[in-house]
C-alpha cells in the first residue's frame, strides 16, 4: 500500500466528501473532483491521507500529482494566485478593456474588429494602465486566462523583432 500524507494548516478548512475535496480559506473557497478509481483521500489526525492499494509506478505518480493539486488548493484560499501582464506597443495604442467575463483588445496593430479572451473560471482581472493584474485563487483559472490574454495578441507573418507589440507575462506569484 502506497500513501503521501499532507498537513492542514491551522487557517484552512478541509472537507472530503468521497473523491471531491473542498478547501476554505481566507481568501474564498476552492474544490476539485479526483474521480481516479483506484486512489483513496481520507482525513486522518489533521492531515490528508491520500492512497493506493497499487505500489505501480503509474499509480504513485498519480497520487504525487494529487497532492500537489491540493497543495496548490491550500496556497490559493491563503495566499492566492497573481499573475502580471504588461501592454507593450509601438505601433498602434492597444486598448484593453474588461467585459463580463471576456477581454477586450482594441486596435491591435490597427486592426478593426476588437480580440477576445476569455476569462476562465472565477479568476479576476483589473487593468492597471499598462499592467494587467489577474488574480483568484484556482492557480489553474489565473494561469489559463493569462495565457489567454497572452496568446490573443500573439502576432503571425510579422517580424517578430520589429513588431513586438502584444500583452506578456512579466511575473507569477
């Protein structure tokens, strides 16, 4: 039998509910299904036990991948998750605006019709004259919209030396 255990910390509220855990924070609350049939989460003593009857090679990187998941689950409900993008342009004034649950990108390299990126989940977006702040506390929701914002300005059949306009991951943390 193969099992990693993780500890709570102090501030964090766990609850296991069969496969699905739910993390409360200060920062908000998070939850994720692991719908593997051959892993077991369980609480035991203020720690996350998560195992395996199987010792396969395959099945303890499962459950590796598994606990850094909720690791990552307990960093975002306490700290949170930021990423910041930088407007860069030299050609054309790109506008940036936020509607809904999209992104906006006006005048790209004086193109007409706007970009769109979407918002992934429950992560939020501030623009901060040429910085683009998102934030939340699912790193995977603030990951994913900033690599769409990124690649919705991500330029095809230019000189990638002369046209650096674009939005760019400058930080994570």
């Amino acid at each position: 039998m193969y099992s990693l255990k993780i500890d709570i910390p102090e501030n964090v509220k766990v609850e296991v509910d069969g496969k699905k855990v739910k993390v409360s924070g200060d920062k908000g609350q998070t939850e994720r299904s692991f719908l593997e049939k051959e892993v077991k989460i369980d609480i035991v003593d203020n720690k996350i036990v998560i195992s395996s009857e199987s010792e396969r090679k395959k099945t303890r990187a499962l459950i590796g991948t598994i606990v850094s998941h909720i690791k990552n689950m307990m960093i975002g409900v306490t700290k949170g998750f930021t990423y910041k993008l930088r407007v860069v342009f030299s050609h054309f004034p790109i506008t940036v605006k936020v509607d809904g649950d999209k992104i906006v990108i006006q005048n790209f390299l004086g193109e007409r019709s706007a970009r769109i990126a979407k918002i992934a989940g429950k992560a939020e977006v501030k623009i901060d004259g040429s910085d683009v702040i998102v934030s939340g506390v699912n790193v995977e929701d603030v990951g994913q919209t900033a690599s769409r914002i990124e690649q919705s300005t991500r330029i095809v059949g230019y000189d990638k030396r002369k046209f650096m306009d674009g939005i760019y991951i400058v930080s994570k943390e």
